[in-house]
C-alpha cells in the first residue's frame, strides 16, 4: 500500500455500530466487514466531503461542514462524515460526476487529487458507494489508522 495513512469508508446505522467496528477489521483484512463491502482509499475523510460539497453542491471549502468524532483509540480513530456528503450524488448522472471533477480539480489551496480524471474516479467510486449506504440506510464512517 506504500506510506501514508490508510481510511476505510464504511457505512452503519448508528455510531455505537460504527464504534464496535475496528474491533473485527485490521488494515491487512482488504476484504468485507459486517457491514457490507467497504472503500479504502489515501483520501483524508475532511477532503472526500470537500469533494462532494464544492464540486458538486457548489458550497465553498470553508463552509463544509466538520466531521465528527466518533471513538478515538490509541490505535484507530472513527469519524463520522456529514450525510450531506452521500445524498447529492444519488440524483446526478456522469456529467455532472465529471464537472464536479473538473471544479475541485480547479479549485485554489485543496489538499488532495488535483488530476480531473483521478478525482472523476473518486466521485464515481463514491457514488457507488453512497448509494450501497442509502439503500441500507446507513450513515457514512471512516476508520483511521495511522
């Protein structure tokens, strides 16, 4: 996987679930949890809603809102992303997937992917994955391991 820090993006009901989470995964175990088929990726949880809402919801970076903390290990940390960064991709097509790309690719002073077509995987990867979070009516979760 190389260097850096590793997050999981998962859903859950609640955050009690959430929290019991990392107890049954390790960064090792790529596969599933009992919460379905997650997405790991390098993108920090804070520049993934960035993503969503500047590019799409065309909210300024500094008014995404914060992420919340949900258990913080010595080990592992669970955030809990703003709901607002699944609900706009469940009515948008591929364009609007890829003018989103486009904007966060052009925005000033962001962290993270600048390339249009990396970010435009991101999104669609994202995409699938909060409309897996919507139809099990789940909240989306991060895990983080240093």
């Amino acid at each position: 996987m190389g260097m850096g820090v590793t997050y999981k993006y998962f859903g859950a009901p609640d955050g009690a679930t959430a929290a019991r989470v990392p107890l049954s995964m390790r960064p090792e175990e790529l596969g599933g949890d009992e919460l379905g088929q997650g997405m790991f990726t390098h993108i920090k949880p804070e520049t993934m809603a960035a993503m969503v809402l500047t590019g799409i919801e065309g909210i300024p970076l500094h008014r995404v809102p914060p992420l919340e903390l949900v258990v913080l290990h010595s080990d592992y940390a669970v955030v809990k992303l703003p709901t607002t960064t699944v609900d706009p991709l469940h009515g948008v097509g591929e364009e609007a997937v890829g003018a989103a790309a486009f904007i966060w690719s052009t925005v000033p002073d962001r962290n993270g992917p600048s390339d249009a077509f990396d970010v435009y995987r991101l999104l669609s990867e994202w995409q699938d994955f909060s409309r897996r979070l919507h139809d099990a009516g789940h909240q989306p979760y991060c895990l983080v391991w240093p």
